[in-house]
C-alpha cells in the first residue's frame, strides 16, 4: 500500500496537509495522484487481513473470513457474507451509514462485503428523495478515487463502490503524487497531474488533450461536464469543465477539466 504524499491544498489563507499511511483509523491511502481518505472499516486500504477491522473489539464477531482484496488498488478490507445483512453486523463493524452489499467479485468464489452504490442505495446528501448520479455518490460518501462498477459477480451482479485508477486531472502536490509520466502543475489550486511538453494529442493519454500553458503545454483532461472533472479530486478543489482553452493542435473541438488557478 502507498503512502499518502504530504498534500497542500492553499486556500485562501487557510492550508490543510494531508499525509501518513493506511490504517484502520484513518483509512488513508493515495493512488497514482488524488486525495487518499477512505471512510469505513469496508473498503479500508490494507496489504493482509491484518490489517482490517481494527475497530471490532471480537474479530470472531464478524460474519465471515476477513480478506484483503488485492485486485483492488492498495487493497479492499472486507469479508466473506452469504447475504447483505451479514455485512454491517458485528459490533463497531460499520462507522458510516453507507450501505453496503455482498456479491462475488469478478472470479472470487466466495461472497464478500462492499460498499455500495445501487440505485436505491445512492441518496441525496441533504437526505432527501431520489438518487444522485453512480459516480457522483461514490465520490462523496466513499472518497475522490472512488469509481461506481460492477462487481462482476454473474448473476449475483450487484454496482459497487472501489478505487479507481487516478492519472490525468488528479490532485497533487507534488510528481510522486502523480501516475507515471505525470508531472504536478501546482499553478493550480489543489495541484493538476498532466503529461507536461505535449505538442499534439497524440501525445496525451487517451482521456486527455494538449492544451497550451504558460510556459509549458499540458495533457488536460479532456470531460463533458464537470461531473468529469472531481474524480481523484478534494471536493474544496474541484476542477470545472470548460471550453475556454487554448489547444496546441488546430481544429481540436473538446472540452478540458481545469481546476481555478492560485
């Protein structure tokens, strides 16, 4: 499991600093660029089992093995379940009220727990009725890094919440916080991780465009709306979607996530 990198976010005059490794406390834990932060005991980053579940006084308690999940990026705390009830209770199991659900994933044999993001479960942050976007939700309650998928459990399917992989548009605070190849640009409030010294798209990432910067081009993100544009970042440093950019290839036609600047 990584560390998580010291991350600056300057705003205004206030600046918070976001480090140390995965735990059971604090569930940290950094991707290639993002704002690390796992919220509950399910999901938590972890390297073996031993890791897991530190807030479960009776490990007996829990209503299965405890695994770490290593296909998962820095490892997924969970344990085996036969139906969704299994998950969330042990005493001091769950520390939020995310739902959570048991599937198979992809060709495990046996049934664990994992956050979830089904359409019933996906609520508005104000409580109310509906639900919001799959990604969108497991962005806020899960973290930034967090992707909404499928489990990939046949026809025991369900849609849950699991690290994505961060590379363009990410948070940073430095390079190391960034996928290889990235650099940090940190003209921009709460970082940007970009391929830097791009002359054409061709040299950017498949999910970015060249975009030309000052004194530098940069492979930006390239999105639709700005729903695009807060995946691997803090929510005080979202970026936007926008059209005002300048492409180093003439006749480029797309949009660019773009953070505010310092």
């Amino acid at each position: 499991m990584r560390k998580l990198v010291g991350y600056l976010l300057a705003l205004g005059a206030a600046a918070v600093a976001f480090s140390g490794c995965g735990s059971d406390d604090d569930n940290s834990g950094s991707g290639s660029g993002g704002s690390g932060g796992r919220p509950d005991q399910t999901g938590a980053a972890c390297e073996a089992p031993a890791d897991c579940y530190g807030n479960v006084a009776d490990k007996a308690t829990l209503q299965g093995e405890v695994r770490c999940l290593d296909k998962i990026r820095d490892g997924y705390c969970t344990h085996v379940c036969d139906s969704d009830a299994d998950c969330c209770a042990a005493d001091g199991e769950c520390k939020t009220g995310i739902k959570q659900v048991c599937s198979p994933f992809s060709s495990e044999p046996d049934k664990t727990c994992f956050l979830s993001c089904e359409p019933a479960d996906r609520v508005p942050e104000d409580g109310g009725s509906g639900n919001v976007g799959e990604q969108e939700y497991c962005q806020r309650e899960a973290g930034p890094e967090f992707i909404c998928r499928s489990s990939g459990g046949g026809n025991q399917n369900r849609k849950i919440c699991v690290p994505g992989d961060c590379g363009s548009g990410a948070d940073c605070a430095t390079d190391g916080d960034c996928a290889t190849d990235l650099t940090c640009f940190t003209a921009f409030l709460g970082g940007y991780c970009a391929r830097k010294g791009c002359q054409t798209n061709a040299e950017c990432p498949a999910d970015s465009a060249c975009v030309k910067g000052d004194p530098d081009n940069y492979c930006a993100k390239r999105c639709d709306q700005d729903a695009d544009c807060t995946f691997c970042r803090h929510r005080d440093v979202w970026a936007s979607c926008s059209d005002e950019v300048t492409f180093a290839e003439s006749g480029t036609t797309a949009k660019a996530c773009l953070p505010p600047r310092k």
